[in-house]
C-alpha cells in the first residue's frame, strides 16, 4: 500500500506549468557510508535527491517524484523542504525504504559496495501526479530505465498542455528529457535503456560507464556513438578532471567543432569529506542552470 506524502507547500495546477519548473524523478534511499575519515549511518541518499538539492540552487521550482518506506526519517524530507523542493510526488509504502552501505577507498574514487538492499523500488511503477506532468524540464534520475520509460510516456503525454516553456526544445510540444544511468542497467536491461536514449534531450553517464557501454576505450569516440543512439547531447562524466559535452551537427557527420564539442575542468579541492552523490549532484545543478537560463 502506498500513499502521498502530505506536503504544506503543495503544488496548485498553476504552479507546476512555471515555465521554469524542474521535475526530478528517481531514488530516495536511506545511506550509510564509511570514508578513510568516518563513518556515519541513516543519512539521505538516493539519485533523486541529491539531483533535486543541487538544482534548488538554482533557485527554480523544484518538484521531487520517488517512493519510500515506513522508516524513512522524517528529518531528511524536512531538510528536502527547507531547500524549497516540493514533495507532492513522493509515496510512502508500507514497505522498507531503498537503503545502500558502502566504504570508500583511499583514494576516495574507489568503492566498496557492502550492502543494497532494493525493497520499495522492486515493483515501484511511477505516477506522476497530473498537476505536474507538465514540467518543461525532466529530470530522469538514476534508476531503471523501464521506470524512466513510465515517466517519459506520462510526461510527453501530457505537454501539449503546457505550450510555454522557458527551455528551448525544437520538439516544441515536449518537455526537456535529461537522463542518467549507471553500469547495472547498462548490463541487466541495455535493450530498454536504448529506448531511453531515442527519447531523451539529454543523456549523462560517467566516462567508465561510457566505454563500456559503447565498447569503445576512446572517449571521443564513445560520445559519437552515445548520440547516433539518439540523444541531440551527451555528456561524458570524468570525475575529478570536469566533463565532456557531445551535441549533435545541425546537418552532416559529426566533427570535432566549438559547436559540436566542449570541456570543461573540475574545481579542484585539496581536501574530500564525501564523494557520494557527486554524479547525481552535477545532473542536478546542470538541470537547474538549463532551467535557469532557458538555454538548451
């Protein structure tokens, strides 16, 4: 059994067709991580809401969607609405709560995962409330990609109610579809995640990610290949040395041009508390400067 979590700022009709609206939809997970500096448990987790937290700062409205348990800790949704996101479109099941441990190395890029325990997410099926299928900007989070499916289906479906967007999108009649993924549903459901990526604006994924999902060790190489599935940009997560950004030629074969290629460097730190979420966090603040600015 699953139902809404009662929000004070709910959303009016109004409200979720701001031209500047960003809908985020994935995972909230409950953490617990060890780093070489410390190790703490219960702490707020999930795509989804490390996404929507980076694209508050935009200062654009941003409306969560997801599913939690019984024992999510009423803290972490408060801290959520303190930022301003709404929650209108999370559930609550009776069931427990999405959770992962895991340890990190060193070096602080490598990983140990302990535990993943999928609990509410096994038989999750996403519905968007009406009031906000007509976000001009969906975020597709981390998280199957039969559920990012669910939502660009309900979302697309929807826009044609929702004509004045401040993203530019030349399909016109169709919300911004920015996607993520990781290497799970690249080797468990890879048929469905090419559905994704003919449907989507926007495709995200990390440079290990990338060549393995296009076979390929060349980077440059792999952006070409991820946007002849689909996407008109990619972007090509590298970590600690910044991104890589892919867009599709107006007409003709791709080539390598200030139009069709950038990059850009990582601020650098001399010093890393936490690197959970870092992947989710950069989707979400790239969504909330799109929204922003109305540029695509």
């Amino acid at each position: 059994m699953t139902s809404p979590i009662p929000n004070p700022q709910s959303l009016s009709a109004e409200a979720s067709k701001d031209s500047s609206a960003i809908l985020v939809v994935g995972t909230i997970a409950i953490d617990n991580v060890k780093t070489p500096q410390a190790s703490e448990v219960n702490l707020l987790g999930g795509s989804a809401s490390y996404a929507a937290l980076a694209a508050s700062y935009s200062g654009c409205p941003v409306h969560l969607v997801g599913i939690i348990g019984h024992d999510f800790p009423s803290q972490h949704l408060a801290m959520l609405e303190n930022h301003g996101i709404t929650l209108d479109g999370i559930e609550r099941s009776d069931g427990a709560s999405f959770s992962w441990s895991g340890e990190y190395h060193e070096n602080m890029n490598d990983r140990t995962t302990h535990q993943v325990a999928i609990n509410v997410l096994e038989n999750w099926q996403v519905k968007i409330p009406a009031d906000l299928r007509s976000a001009p900007l969906v975020v597709l989070a981390n998280m199957s990609p039969e559920n990012q499916m669910q939502v660009i289906d309900q979302c697309e479906a929807a826009s044609s109610s929702n004509p004045q967007s401040a993203i530019s999108n030349p399909r016109s009649s169709s919300p911004f579809l920015i996607a993520d993924t990781m290497d799970l549903w690249i080797n468990i459901a890879n048929e469905r995640l090419h559905d994704v990526l003919k449907r989507v604006d926007l495709f995200v994924i990390n440079e290990g990610e990338a060549r393995e999902f296009v076979g390929t060790s060349n980077l440059i190489l792999a952006g070409q290949r991820l946007l002849k599935k689909g996407p008109r940009h990619v972007v090509i997560k590298l970590g600690e040395f910044g991104a890589m950004l892919f867009s599709a030629p107006s007409n003709g074969p791709w080539s390598l041009s200030e139009d069709t290629f950038f990059r850009c460097a990582a601020f650098p730190l001399t010093e890393v508390a936490d690197p959970t979420g870092a992947g989710d966090s950069f989707l979400g603040a790239l969504a909330g400067h799109l929204a922003a600015t109305g540029k695509s």
